[in-house]
C-alpha cells in the first residue's frame, strides 16, 4: 500500500500541509485580500457564466469555469475533514453557501432579460443543466480526485485550469437563478440537484486524496476529531444524492426507449398512407406527444394503434397524437 501512495503522490512533489492550508482557507493569512479576491471572481465567473447562458454560448460558459473560485471552499471542506480541523470545515461551507446566494440572485436579476420561460427550453446551456444523471456523480468524482492530485502534488498545478472546466459550479447556480426568476421551479431544482452532487463529490475524492496523501497525520491535525463521523455525514449526503440521480437516469432511459417505441409503432400504423410522416417525440411529464401529418391530413382508425401501443408502452405513458391544425388525438 505505502509502494502505490509513492507512486501517487511522491515524498519529493507532496506540497505541505501549511501550503494547502493557506490555499484552501479563506480565513487564513492576509484574511481581506483572499476574501476579496473572491468574491470578485466569484461576481464575475457568476455575470460570465449567466451571460454565456443566456446566449446559449459554450466558450464563454467554459470561461466562467475557469476563473470561478468556488472549488476552493468546497476542497478546503475535505481538508477540513482529513485534518480534524472543524472550524475549516464550518468556514468553508459558509463560504460555499455565500457563493450559492450570490450566484442565484445574479441569476434571479438576468432573468429578466428571459422573453418567455418557453425559450429556456431551447437552449442547451440550461437544458443541459436541469436533468442530471448518475453519471453526472460519476465525473464529478473524477473530477474531484484530479483535483486533489493538482492540489497535493507540487508537478501537477497545471491541470487545475482542467478540473475546473470539467467540474460545473457556477453556472448550474446561474440557472436556478434564472429559471426560478421565470418560474421554472422544477428546472431550478434539477440545476440545485446538480450542483449539490458536484459539490458532495468534490467534498468526497478530495477527502480520499488528502487521507492517502497523509495529510490526517501531520503534526497540526486534530489528534481527537471525530473523522468517524464525519465521514457518516458525507457518506449519508452521498446516498441521499445519488439516489435522485440514479432515478433520473432510469428515467432518462425508459423515456428514450418509449420514444423510440412510440415512433416505430406509429410508422407501422400509418403504413400505406400517402407522405405520413412522424416527427420527435415530446414529453410533458408521463405524456407523449407525437406530431404526425399526412399528403390529405387523414389518418387510419386509432383502434389498431391503441391495440399496438398497449403492447409497446405502460398503461400509466400517456400518448397523444397530433395531425396538425389543432386536432388531437388521445391514444391512451
């Protein structure tokens, strides 16, 4: 075991745990200039990533990543954890919570600059955001070990701009600002979700790395921290995140393969009728509508595709099918 810690973080490139100290706490050292410096990189990573948002660019949400500062409070929680050292634990979380507040009413004051909450739903920026997926857990743990490495070796400094692309703080916060400003409260709450699962997964490989770095040993940790239970809390967060995650992406997966289902089992219907086509598949909730037009705008009777969709979708999968000029019909 001591042979792979070597190989991970050698002797010779390990950075002090006075170094991490004084880059993780905001409270340590020149006290006003870190937390300065914060909180205006913080407002501007926020503005950057809410602008980029908005105009549904990528390169400038990438940007707000780079130079938001919020990982340094979330790492500094691990450290805290590993060293025994509470006080960094409480300050840090405060600081993450300050960062939260910040962002969303940014978010909350952009909003206005939202025509209609229906044009949210076209841009990838926020509906890339509000559906988080267990997988979304699985690169932000990572994510959150490259950034441990970068933290506790000397030599790997340089791909911290990295984990910061790769790991998604503010702008989640920035659309639960602006979705709650519009009224998309569930949206909002999948953008939280996000960003609280990144959070506990950066909370949960820093502590990992900074315990196989050695660091719950040095001199100055605490000799009678309850790590123990520490670790309880973040292992219970863990659980209570994953879980709606995990559900998201049975969901994800069901809808996918009943869209699919629903497409081809209507293909099949319209069968023989001149220029039918069928287009995508819109959810709202556990309804399915699919758009579906024709060279006359007639259609075969609905008694055949309701047999056959019985057969291919659950009972509780609502399905509507829409010929056009407002006319509707209820499949199941």
């Amino acid at each position: 075991m001591s042979r792979l810690v070597d190989v991970l973080i050698p002797t010779s490139k390990r950075q002090p745990v006075e170094y991490l100290t004084d880059a993780l706490d905001l409270d340590s050292g020149d006290r006003v200039s870190k937390r300065g410096g914060f909180l205006i990189m913080l407002i501007l990573a926020g503005t950057i990533a809410i602008a980029g948002i908005l105009t549904d660019s990528t390169a400038t949400v990438i940007g707000a990543m780079i130079i938001a500062p919020l990982g340094t409070p979330i790492l500094g929680i691990g450290l805290g954890i590993v060293t025994g050292h509470m006080g960094l634990v409480v300050r840090s979380i405060a600081w993450v919570l300050a960062g939260l507040v910040i962002v969303v009413l940014l978010g909350l004051v952009f909003a206005a600059f939202v025509a209609t909450p229906e044009s949210l739903a076209a841009n990838s920026q926020v509906v890339g955001r509000t559906s988080p997926s267990l997988m979304d857990l699985v690169a932000a743990l990572a994510t959150g070990l490259a950034g441990g490495f970068a933290m506790c070796r000397k030599d790997l400094s340089a791909i911290l701009p990295g984990v910061a692309i790769a790991i998604s703080l503010v702008p989640p916060l920035g659309v639960v600002g602006v979705c709650v400003g519009q009224g998309l409260w569930e949206d909002a709450l999948g953008a939280l979700l996000l960003f609280l699962s990144n959070v506990v997964a950066l909370v949960i490989a820093s502590s990992i790395v900074f315990t196989v770095a050695g660091y719950a040993r040095e001199p100055g940790s605490s000799p009678d921290a309850n790590r123990r239970r520490a670790y309880t809390v973040v292992a219970v967060l863990t659980a209570i995140i994953a879980i709606p995650l995990a559900a998201n992406s049975v969901a994800s997966i069901e809808i996918a393969r009943w869209s699919v289902a629903i497409q081809q089992t209507t293909q099949a219907w319209l069968d023989g009728e001149e220029g039918a086509r069928t287009y995508a598949v819109e959810w709202s909730g556990l309804t399915a509508t699919l758009d579906v037009t024709t060279d006359d705008g007639s259609v075969p009777p609905l008694d055949d595709l309701q047999t056959a969709m019985s057969g291919v979708v659950p009972s509780f999968v609502g399905v509507v099918i829409d010929v056009g000029q407002g006319v509707e019909h209820v499949v199941q």
